[in-house]
C-alpha cells in the first residue's frame, strides 16, 4: 500500500527491516523523523508527522466502518457552499 505525503511524494507504511511491527508510539515517531531528509525544518518534520498521524485516523475510521460515500460527501459539501 503507497500513500501520498504532503509533498506529494509516494512513501510506504512504516516497517522495520527484520518485518517486526513498531510497539511504540515513540518508535513510529522515530522512524517518521529518521526518514526524512537531512535538511529537513522543524516545520517539514511536523507537517510530515501530522500527515501520518491523519493517514493512521483515516485507517482506522475505515477498518471500524466508519466512512461515507463519495456522493455523501459531495451533499454535505454543497450544504456548507450556501
């Protein structure tokens, strides 16, 4: 499964080289920050966390069904537009 960061680059969810799961929420963390560039700001780093953090959400919203239609969406966005 590929994602789409804020950048727009593809990345792949996070996994360790031996295919053990991250425990931790201060592992995860780590290898977000570790995999962004050297020259990375504060600002990237948090943007690039934020972004995983809604990917998480957004995955679990979707494995306990907790999702609405395109055509759901597209009602509710033409009510906000009055």
């Amino acid at each position: 499964m590929l994602y789409i960061n804020h950048c727009g680059l593809q990345v792949t969810p996070l996994s360790f080289p031996n295919g053990g799961n991250i425990v931790t929420a201060k592992e995860h963390i780590a290898e977000i920050i570790k995999r962004q560039p050297d020259d990375s700001t504060y600002d990237d780093i948090i943007r690039e966390l934020a972004f995983d953090l809604m990917v998480q959400r957004g995955l679990k919203d979707s494995d306990e069904q907790r999702t609405i239609s395109n055509e759901e969406m597209e009602r509710r966005i033409k009510t906000w537009q009055k």
